[in-house]
C-alpha cells in the first residue's frame, strides 16, 4: 500500500512487461518536487541510452528510499522476490569471499524495475557478464580538485582528445552529473583489470607532461594540489564503478551524467543536463554513445608506454586504497 501521501501504485507497460510502480507520487527531490513517477519516466525517455550503458554489465544501484535528502543504500544484490525477467551476473567479492547476485540490464523494463526498487543512480561495472574480469571499456575520469573549477576541465578535455587521436583511440565523453567529465574508449575484453589501470596510469601521464599546471596523477589526495584535474586512473580497477551515461545522480539539482560530444565541452556547464532537460536533447539528438561498441581499440601502445615507465623508474602499480 502507497504511504500517506505517496498515490496509489500504478501499472505501466514497458516493452511488453508489466511494471507495477508504487508510492509514485513520493518526493524524492524536494527542492525540485520531483517524485518518483518523474525518475521513472525520465528513464523512459532515455531507453536506448540507459540500456546500452548499462547493457550486460553488473550495476551496482544507488537507491534512495526516502528521496536524496535521506541515507543511500548501495545495493549490488538483487532482492529475492524480482520478477523472473530480471537479470542478474554472479560476481565474486575476494576480500570478504563472498559472491553477489547483481542487475544485469538487457531490456529497459529492467531499468524500470529497480526505478520501482527506489534506484535513482546506476553505476555499473566496466566488464561485461561474458567474462567479467576482463574489462571491455576504459574510463578515463577527469576529475576536478576541491579548488579546480569547470573551466579548467574544459581547459584539459582537448588535450585528452589529442592524445586519445594520436593513439587512433575514439573517446565518447559525458560529464559526470558532478563536477567532472568522463571519457569513454571501447577495448576488447583481452586484458585484465592489472593492464588496463597501467594503460590509464600511462595514458594519464602523457597527459600529465602536456599540462603539468593543469593536471595531476597524484594518488593520494594531500599530496595533490586542489586546484589541479586529478586523471583517476583507478576507476579502472575491479569492482570500482562510476555512474552510466545517461544516469540521474542524487544532487540536489536532479543532474543527469550526460553524453556530449567534444565540441559542446567548451561552451557548456554541467548544471545544463538535468532530468528536466534531458528528455528533450535525448529526443533531438538520440544516443550520442550510439557507435561506441564499433569503435573499439587495443591498449597495447598503452601498455608499453607502462612499460617505458618501469623503465625510467615510475612506479606502474600503485596502492588501490586512498
């Protein structure tokens, strides 16, 4: 039964499943007043993008029970008692030896379900359920300082994107619903989660020598300047998720991680792409990660640029935990 104030649940047809949505009138963004029907419906309109992001991955979910002024809960196992059209992806956890039942999007009813389960953000893994400790997509996260402004990390994405051309790498960039931008490049799943994150360690580093005032590959937080774009290399490492294209985020602003292509990156604002205004772009300009998995790339210069590294007496592996 809804709660006081919360409308009476609701039935609605998503691709051919019935999904029963309650409490649809429950706030869960009060300075905005949007409510869970407006979240569910946002992702509607979003389809193609939230289900190819998401697609066959393991997505942790970011859900708010009681709106995002309230406490999150990280969910990575799917509740007993799903529909049995919902998917999942066994992962292992090797620190605690234990194993999780986790979402696994292949259809937007699924999306739409865990919407139903109070999700408002989708983070999902890097790798895909065919083989999921072999990653298939490197995030490169531009990740600004505690007194790095937005115009700084439009002051380095184009160095990114040189840098991502001279290796023949195609970037698909979005920001991050926050305060950053994302770069994503398609891989084969051929390496471990050990050579990707020394492939972005590298790659970052050579981003790093073309903007030393701009960016920083420091790992630990007290020893970076704040004023600098941290490239966080370690997003690539095994079970660290950041949100999907296209994902609300639980700000109070309702922001959306957007896709945007590189020539929007100089003349926009990350407060532009919210779950007001998404719906509108989505439907003029689609999925701007459509041709991502076509564009697919080998880290193999990047793992001798890590290799070059060792040599000059960089370290290539560094702590996991900040």
């Amino acid at each position: 039964m809804a709660g006081s104030g919360a409308g009476e649940a609701i039935e609605v047809e998503v691709g051919g499943r019935t999904v029963r949505l309650t409490s649809p009138d429950r706030v869960y963004f009060p300075d905005l007043g949007l409510t869970k029907r407006d979240i569910f419906d946002y992702y509607l309109s979003v389809g193609d993008g939230i289900v190819r992001a998401l697609y066959e991955r393991p997505c942790m979910l970011h859900r708010f029970p009681k709106g995002i002024g309230e406490k999150k809960v990280h969910q990575k196992r799917v509740p007993a008692g799903a529909p049995d059209w919902v998917e999942t992806v066994r992962v292992h956890f090797p620190r605690y030896d234990r194993d999780a039942d986790e979402l696994c999007v292949t259809e937007l009813a699924q999306v739409a379900w865990a919407v139903q389960m109070s999700t408002v953000e989708f983070h999902p893994w890097n790798s895909r359920r065919a083989d999921v400790e072999r990653p298939d997509e490197w995030r490169i996260d531009l990740d600004p300082g505690d007194a790095c402004d937005w115009a700084r990390v439009q002051r380095v994405a184009p160095i990114v994107r040189e840098v991502l051309d001279e290796l023949g790498a195609t970037g698909w960039p979005k920001t991050s619903g926050g305060h950053g931008l994302h770069v994503y490049v398609r891989i084969a799943p051929d390496h471990s989660f050990t050579d990707l994150r020394r492939a972005a360690l590298a790659f970052a580093r050579e981003v790093e020598r073309r903007a030393p005032s701009e960016v920083t590959t420091t790992w630990w937080r007290k020893d970076r300047d704040p004023a600098h774009v941290f490239l966080d290399f370690n997003q690539n490492t095994r079970d660290h998720t950041i949100a999907a294209a296209y994902s609300v985020r639980g700000t109070p602003r309702a922001t959306v991680s957007a896709p945007v292509t590189w020539d929007e990156i100089d003349g926009c604002e990350p407060d532009d792409f919210t779950v007001a205004t998404m719906p509108a772009r989505f439907a003029e300009l689609g999925d701007l990660h459509a041709g991502i998995d076509e564009a697919v790339f080998d880290i193999a210069p990047l793992l001798a640029w890590s290799d070059r590294d060792a040599r000059a007496g960089l370290p290539v592996v560094e702590s996991a935990d900040d």
